[in-house]
C-alpha cells in the first residue's frame, strides 16, 4: 500500500542515475519468516550521468539490519531515506555497499519480491519487485554482474536455484545446505531470480547451431512430471526457430524453466531461470486441452525469445516496455504460425500452410479486437510507448503487448522478411548488452533498410484506434478502378489530436468470378500480383488500378495488415460473395464475421427480428465447404466475441446483446441441426490424442458443432454431448462436451459438472476450468438462477483461494471480463459484487486487484441506467480506505 496520492511517472523526465551498479554478491539465508538478505554493490559513478549526486537504493518492504560503505558504518547525515528511496553520500569513483535487510516471504501475498507458494520459495522481480528483497538501484538501466549464494534447510528445500551457472554447492551443519550461482551477463535487476523447493526436472541435453552442448530442465513438483514434456519439446523447437529464423542462439550452458502454481502472470524471462505460471507449462492428454497445449507452446517460445529481445538488449526505462514485449509477442505469433504452417503443409501443400498460418493470425487479432481496441476507446487509453503512468504494473497490457506486435508486423511487412532480418541483425550488432529505447530499435531497422521511418515513429506517440474508411469508383470506359482510402484516429485522452500514420493496407481486387486480378497502378508497365500492400501515408489517398475487364470487389486490409477499424460500405451481397470467394483466407474469415457483427447488431437494436435467411445460406456454404480445413471452418463458425461486440455498440447494452447471441446461436443451431450433427460424427477424431494441428482442428469443429446443437436445444446433439462426455480419451473433447452441456438448459448441465468436479478433486488446474466455466455461464432459460448467485456460492468452494491469482481469475476474472449479461444485471448486483471483491482483493494482492478493477473502466459506453448503477461503486472502491497505488490509478481514470 503506496503514498495517499500515487504520483505520476513522466517519460520526458528520464535521467541516467548518478551511480550504477558493476557487481553484486547477494547472500540469502532463507527462512519463510524471516529472510536474511546480505547484498555487497561495487557501485561506481556513472559515466553517462549529466550530473553528480548520491548512491539511490530503492526499498519496499524491507527491514534494515546494517548498511555499510567500503566496509565502515556510516555517520548518521551521510544516509537519506525519504519515498522509499535511500539516498547515500559517498566520495571517489567507487563505492562498496553492504546493505543487510530482513524478509517476511510468508507475509508476501502480491506475489511480487520473494515470497512462499506450496511451502518453496520463488521470486518475481518485474517490473518493481527486486526492491522488495534488497536495497538496490532498481531500474533496467543499471544492468550489473550478480553472483548469488542460496542458504536453505535441505529437507524443504533440496532444490536451490539462480540465474546463470552453478559454481558449488555443499553442507551446512543444522540440516542446512547451500548452492552458489554466477550470471556471466551483466542484467538489470528485474532479470533476477531465485527458486529453492522441493521440485524434480525433467532433462534434456542439446546441442546448439555452434556445435555446443547445452542442458535444458523443466522443473516441476513431483507427480508433474509426466505433465512436463510438451513444454520441453516447446522450448527445444523455439530454440531451432530463433537458430533458423534470427541467427539467435542460446548463450549459457544451462537453461532452467520452474514451474509455480502461484503467480501473477503467465510467465517470466528472468535470464537463463525462466519462470513460469503451471498453467503454461503443464500438460497431459488428459488434463490439458488443445489450446491449452497450443498457450503452452506459445508462452515458453515468449520467454525463451527474450533471451535476445529483453535481455541481452533490454529497456533503458519502463515507458520502452513495448521494446522488448511488442518485439517478443510478434516472434512467438511467427515462430507458432511457422510450427502450425510446417505441419499443414506437410500435409495439404501451401494452400494447407496458408490456412494454418490464417488460423493463428485469426486468434491474435481476436484477442486484439476484443482486448486492446477496446482499452484504446477507453480512459486508460495510452500508445504503445507509453508518456506517463502511476503504476508500471497497470501497463503491462494489450496495448503494450499485443498491438505493439502489430507495429512490429508493420515494420516487417514493409521492408519485408529480410529488411526486417538485417535491420534484427543491425539492433544487436550496436546494442547487445546496452539498455535502450524503441527510438533505438526503429533507427537500426531504418538504417539498415535505407528507408526514412520518422513519420512511423507516430505509431509510438499516439493512442487510439485508427479509422482507415474505402471507398471504390469504377469506370467502365477505361477498365479502372479508383480506390479512395482516409485515415482518421479519434481522440483520447490527452491527445485531442492526431496525426497521419503510416498504414500498409494490403489489397486484392476480386472479379465477378470469384478471382484474384492482377494489380497494375496507374503507371506501372506490368500487371503483378493479387494482393499489393499499398503504403496509406495522408488522412487522404488515392490509388488508381487499370487494366481491368469488370468492376471488382476490393478485398482490404488482407492478413490484417494493419491495427486499424476497417470503414467499408459493403451490402449483404457482398459480404456473402467475399465470405465464398476472397482468396485471402484472413479476410474471408473476416468477411463472416462481420456479417455476423451485422445481423446481431440489428437483432440487438431491434432493427430485426430474426437471423435473415440470407445470412443462414452463406453461413452454411462456409461451414460446409469441403475445400476449407475443418480449423478454418470452426473460425469461421464462431460468432464475434462478446466483448468486441459491446464495443461496437453505441450505448453498450449488454442485456440486448445477450438475447441477440442467444437467438442467433438458436437459430443457427437449430436450423443447420442436420449439419452439425453430421459434423459431431465426421469430425471425431478416433484413437489416442496426440497433440496435432490438423486433429486439433477437427475437435474444435466437432466441439463448435455440440455448441450450437446444445444452445438450439436439440435432443439429439445434447444426447451426443452427454455420450461425448462419458466416452472422451481426452480433455479436449471432455471439456467441449461439458461446456456444450453447462450452456444449454438441459437438464444434464449439473450432473455433468459434478462428475467433472469428482473426478479432477484436487487438480488444481484442471478446477480452474470448472470455476470459469461456471462463472461464464449464460442463461438458456428463465427459470435458471443468476449466475452472480453461483459464482458467491464458489466463492466459498473449498478449492478456491482468493490468493491464487489463477482463481481469481477463473472466477472473478471470467464473471467481470467475459459474461456481460450476467455480471451488468440490471438490478446492480454485479457491480456491488465487483466492489466488494476488488476491495478484498486489495488487501492482499494489488496487481492481481488493478486487474480485475479494469472490468468496468468503460463504464461510460453503456447505457444511463447501467452507468447510474456502476458510478457509486466506482466511487466506493476510491474510497476504500488503503487502497494501492494500482487501483487508483485505474479508478482514478475511469471517473476523471
Ligand atoms: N515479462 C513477462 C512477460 O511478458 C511479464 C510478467 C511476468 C510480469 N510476471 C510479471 C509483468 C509480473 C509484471 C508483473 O513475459
Ligand atoms: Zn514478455
């Protein structure tokens, strides 16, 4: 619990610190009360500091027991220590610093520092908490050499690990034993990390593209390690694709992955000591489901990736997070879209690979329009280089993350696979080892490319989702086509205005037979490809295509060339004809869903009364096209999420919505029954799981297929669900058969999820699929109890921990963030609820709280009554007496 107003940080405002840091010998002698943390600092001047001034020791949390420079105590005025900052004056050029400090793990619940999970104890240092263990310069600018001894009782902790090499290890006498550890690459502190548990690894020894031999562990708790083998195959396939990909090799002789069952994110980089959330590393056929298989895969490729993008080059301030974040989230999309491509076009050519490439593409701009548009039409709006914040933790987000990877597609797109790889090459040639800014980055891909990326450079200063509207002008007599495109990016907060950006928008003109024509521009000699990526610089551009034998459909924005809002005046008509013929399988996908978008938009503002006929006979032809593999067809099939629907609503109104998906899951169910029935049985994919594109693709289609026949209600599909159930080898299909059953109003719902529940007692991650499930559940009949009633009910559930950060958010997390309806009812017991738990949640973890607090920041695109309903609760929360800097930050902005 921070400072009454917590302060805001500028990015204008960074100065490089008077004093860094060369090397630290940090000494733990670990106790889950009380830990005893003795750190030696070589600190010396820095010489990139434009001015003189003490040593700076950041501290949170910290008992100070003794501090000392170049070995003497220390007169009283000599020492400072004002906003959780020591202050230190000291002579010369360099300074040893002994500082001693005592820890309390056990009454660390942020989860952020050292703390306890299980009875181990484990760190996590980004972005803040190395200052929770010692005093220490704790910014990513100072990047030093650590050398690390663990101290701990043998029997609970056989296992003492830290970053970089083991150098020894031994006895201690009262049952105790010690391990020392040395880090070769000097790092910033929030790349620290230490675990000492009783854990077991899983080992392989491989050999790297230069011919050295490197050992690779998973480490897990006992009985884990029949789950721990997918995330060792994950991590030797990243290790070949950044060989192949980037030239990037592994640069230690060990690399370790620990897996805890507390933690607040997905996972972390810490070098050569990756720690990761159990979620993303444990998987067996029958515990873990495809995508869960497919996370796995992605999130260890992340943090492997930032070996190279994050640490070897690391952020000079936390305002360039989207270096080394919007970097690492674009290599893990590449390298699982060129994983998925291998396997399909092994099998189906490159047709095959380019449907599997689609598919990913698909999934990430899902989460990016449902996630990180609606985080930029909202009060924490923010570019993807941030200008200020009150809390670093609250800006690890969509924005940073995910559209910052669509800026580096972006830059990859226009100077293309190998421009991008030299100007790679280039980044790590000036600045390996160095903490820098994106200004650095986006300047060695410009000069390895020869290509002027100032105006770019916007994408880094302005928030907001882009508006990029089209508009076609055909001329018969010369066989032309004018394509007019605009750009315009609304405001937000603090930046009324805004400036052109540089949009690649990749094109393809469709002709009335359904092809490609080749493009030729005004000018150009040759007619050449069918899709161009044309480069939209002005608010306004025009792009003139000849040599055309009859009006075309333009297909715009392919792939999703850019993070923008399409505004394009297309009929019914053709949409439909765009969803059967537009060669570009992303824009085909896109064309459905935004057909969809329409018909459930008018049925929610009553502009219709029911699923047009037309909108059922294109649906249809997609579902059942032979032609398209069975995971594209349970993309196309899937409606529009929830959340990015609301955001396309004007005021939101959940309820509304609600009953628009319902009629239209309904109807689509219900009149395409025979359909998807055929697809229950055709798509059942016989024999032991393996993890596998193309099986995973037909599971998600039979389980799509169950979907629909359980929301229309059929008897025949909810039989079919209930079988699947009880007949399943895996927990793909286990699973799909029980959401199918838990949203329908059959009957079967509850005893279905009983002996889901009796038969995962105990497993942990397992029951985290039984709360969500749960508290995203829809209403199918009246008579149903509100779902709110249920999710207080787990509340109390004997398995669920208001400290494990991965309950809350299989609960809290999924009623708040995924079940609209049920969570804005109209009588306001959503929002109370939301309050209460936020302030609880406070109390013990800020992060994890800041995070569930997001839930209602876009309270003012919902209707009056649901904004009447959602202020006073809002107002509560601020009010809450000791509440974090993290949730200020975000209350704060949602009512300012
Ligand atoms: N750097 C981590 C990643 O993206 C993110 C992370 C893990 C994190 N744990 C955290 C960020 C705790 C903030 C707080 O891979
Ligand atoms: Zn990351």
């Amino acid at each position: 619990m921070k400072t009454e107003h917590a302060p805001t940080i500028q990015r204008a405002d960074y100065r490089p610190l008077a004093w860094t840091v060369e090397s630290i010998d940090l000494h733990f002698k670990l106790d889950p009360d009380a830990t005893l943390v003795t750190s030696r600092m070589v600190c010396a001047r820095n010489p990139a500091a434009v001015d003189e001034g003490p040593i700076l020791l950041w501290g949170e949390a910290l008992e100070r027991i003794s501090l000392k420079v170049d070995d003497a105590a220390l007169p009283a005025e000599a020492v400072r220590e004002a906003d959780g900052v020591l202050q230190i004056d000291a002579a010369g050029e360099r300074a040893v610093v002994e500082v001693v400090t005592r820890i309390d793990p056990r009454a660390n619940t942020t989860l952020s520092g050292l703390y306890l999970s299980n009875g181990g104890f484990f760190t996590q240092c980004e972005a803040e908490g190395f200052r929770r263990i010692t005093y220490f310069p704790d910014r990513p600018d100072v990047m030093a050499r650590y050398t690390v001894t663990l101290e701990a009782d043998r029997a609970e902790c056989p296992v003492l690990l830290s970053n970089g090499n083991l150098l020894e290890q031994g006895e201690l006498p009262g049952g105790r034993h010690f391990a020392k550890w040395e880090d070769p690459f000097p790092k910033p502190s929030y790349l620290f990390a230490l675990v000492a548990a009783k854990l077991v690894a899983l080992e392989r020894t491989v050999t790297t593209a230069s011919g050295r031999e490197v050992l690779l562990q998973v480490w897990v708790e006992e009985g884990n390690l029949d789950r721990s083998e997918h995330a060792m195959d994950s991590l030797i396939h990243s290790m070949r694709w950044d060989e192949e990909t980037f030239g990037l090799e592994l640069d230690l002789d060990r690399f370790m992955i620990v897996a805890v069952g507390d933690f607040n994110m997905g996972a972390m980089e810490n070098k050569g000591l990756n720690i990761f959330n159990t979620k993303f590393i444990l998987a067996k056929p029958d515990t873990a489901t495809d995508v869960d298989y497919e996370n796995v895969e992605s999130v260890v490729a992340h943090e492997y990736f930032h070996n190279w993008t994050g640490n070897r080059v690391t952020c000079r301030d936390w305002f360039q997070l989207t270096l080394k974040e919007g970097l690492t989230v674009f290599r893990d999309q590449q390298f699982s879209a060129d994983m998925l491509a291998r396997v399909a076009g092994e099998a189906a050519g490159p047709a095959g690979a380019a449907s599997a490439r689609a598919v990913k593409r698909i999934d990430d701009v899902r989460v990016l329009r449902a996630a990180q548009f609606a985080e930029d039409g909202g009060p924490m709006a923010h570019p993807i280089r941030p200008d200020s914040y009150q809390e670093i933790n609250n800006f690890y987000t969509a924005t940073v993350y995910e559209k910052g990877a669509e800026v580096i597609r972006m830059l990859h797109t226009l100077l293309g696979p190998e421009g991008f790889r030299n100007g790679m090459d280039l980044y790590f040639s000036y600045h390996d080892g160095q903490a820098v800014t994106c200004d650095d980055f986006v300047e060695a891909l410009s000069e390895a490319n020869g290509v002027d990326l100032d105006q770019f450079m916007r994408w880094y200063e302005q928030a907001g989702t882009p508006r990029v509207s089209a508009r076609g002008e055909w001329d018969a007599a010369t066989g032309s086509y004018t394509l007019t495109l605009a750009q315009r990016t609304p405001p937000t907060p603090g930046q009324p205005e805004k400036q052109p950006l540089v949009i690649p928008v990749a094109v393809g003109l469709i002709g009335p037979d359904g092809r490609d024509r080749a493009l030729r521009l005004e000018g150009e000699s040759q007619a050449g490809a069918g899709t161009r990526v044309l480069a939209l610089t002005e608010a306004e551009q025009r792009f003139r295509f000849t040599g055309l034998d009859a009006e075309p459909v333009p297909s715009l924005l392919r792939g999703f060339s850019a993070p923008v809002i399409l505004e394009l005046d297309e009929d019914d008509a053709r949409l439909a004809f765009r969803m059967a013929h537009d060669a570009d399988p992303f824009n085909r996908w896109d064309a459905a869903q935004r057909y969809a978008e329409r018909v459930i938009l008018g049925l929610a503002g009553g502009q219709a009364g029911a699923v047009p006929e037309a909108f059922i006979a294109a649906f249809r032809a997609l579902l059942n096209n032979p032609a398209l593999d069975p995971a594209f067809r349970a993309q196309a099939a899937s409606l529009p999420t929830e959340s990015y629907l609301l955001e396309r609503m004007a005021p939101a109104d959940p309820a509304a919505l609600r009953a628009a998906l319902v009629l239209t899951m309904r109807t689509l169910g219900g009149v395409l029954a025979e359909h998807w029935l055929r697809l229950v049985e055709s798509m059942h994919v016989p024999g032991p799981y393996r993890y596998h594109p193309a099986d995973a693709g037909r599971r998600a289609l039979g389980n799509l297929a169950l979907r629909y026949l359980a929301a229309a209600g059929d008897a025949r599909g909810l039989a079919a669900a209930s079988a699947r159930y009880a007949a399943a080898t895996n927990m793909t299909e286990r699973f799909g058969a029980l959401a199918a059953l838990v949203q329908s109003a059959s009957p079967a719902r509850e005893p279905a999820l009983a002996a889901f529940h009796e038969r995962y007692r105990g497993d942990a991650l397992v029951l985290d699929k039984w709360f969500a499930l749960q508290a995203g559940a829809w209403r199918w009949d009246d008579a149903a109890a509100p779902t709110l009633a249920r999710v207080r009910a787990l509340l109390s559930d004997a398995a669920f921990s208001l400290s494990n950060p991965n309950k809350v958010y299989a609960l809290l997390g999924t009623f708040f963030r995924a079940n609209a309806a049920e969570f804005h009812a109209a009588d306001g017991s959503g929002h109370a609820f939301w309050a209460e738990q936020v302030i609880e949640l406070d109390r013990k973890n800020p992060q994890v709280a800041a995070r569930m607090a997001r839930a209602l920041e876009n309270w003012r695109h919902y209707t009056p009554a649901l904004q009447a309903s959602i202020r006073p609760q809002l107002e509560r929360v601020l009010a809450a007496p000791g509440l974090s800097a993290d949730v200020q930050e975000i209350v704060g902005k949602a009512l300012a």
